[in-house]
C-alpha cells in the first residue's frame, strides 16, 4: 500500500513544465529586483543613503551588501546556478529581518519578509526540479541498457 509521504516515481510533463515556468518566472522577478537593488546601493542614491542613516549601518556595509546582492541577482537569473543565487538572496534577506527584529523596526521588515519568501518559493521549486530529474536518471540509464 503506497503511503502518502512517497513521491511519484514519475512526475507528469504539465506538472514539469509548470513547475520550470514558475522557478522562470520567479527567478526573473527575484533577479532582476535584487539587480536593481544592488546597483542603487553600489551607487549610492539619495533615498538608499537615507535608509542607511536611519539604521545606523555603516556605509562601507552598504557597498558589500550592494555586490552581494547584484551577484545573487546574475546567479539567480542564470538557469544552472539558481539554487546558489536564490540561496544567497535567501541568507541576505534573514540578515535583514534578522537585522530589522533586533532593533524592533518591525515596519521595515516587510519588504525583506516578501523577497524572502519568493527566495524561498524559487529555491524549493528548483530544487525540486532537480531532485525530480536526479531521480528520473537512474531510470533513463537503466532503459537505454
């Protein structure tokens, strides 16, 4: 009797192709925000600066944070290095509500809360796309022999 914490052996191809769209849809999304992010941080805008003041952060921080993220951006928009890109937006958005909870800017935890949370949603949905095809290769070598 099969129980119901088993997987399908066999994933449907709709369900694969809805899958790859999301993890696409996602990751562009995720993407390009972060791009955009990365760079007002690099460049230093007006309103990036004001947000720094106000959290007492210090600005050489503000510069690493701005790297980090336009290189979580490029490896989430890139197919083959996704799971690395969302992971890293991953652990730089539990910074920032981590950040944000201790100083009790509950306000301000919004915006890290939602990035995370599609972070997440594209790093379970690739990753399941992969454990998905891993587990169909075995069967796929097995069938050519």
């Amino acid at each position: 009797m099969p129980s119901i914490l088993m997987r399908p052996a066999v994933r449907s191809a709709e369900t694969n192709r809805v899958r790859f769209e999301v993890s696409q849809l996602l990751s562009l999304v995720l993407g390009s925000a972060f791009l955009g992010t990365g760079i007002a941080k690099i460049v230093a805008t007006d309103f990036v600066i004001q947000t720094f003041q106000q959290t007492a952060l210090a600005p050489a921080l503000l510069v690493v944070i701005g790297i980090t993220e336009l290189i979580a951006a490029v490896l989430t928009i890139v197919p083959t290095t996704r799971l690395l890109g969302t992971g890293l937006i991953s652990t730089v958005m539990i910074g920032a509500v981590g950040y944000h909870m201790v100083r009790a800017e509950f306000l301000l935890m919004g915006v890290p809360l939602l990035a995370l949370s599609v972070a997440v949603t594209a790093l379970v949905i690739e990753f399941r796309m992969r454990r998905d095809e891993v587990d169909a290769a075995p069967a796929t070598v097995l069938a050519r022999r």
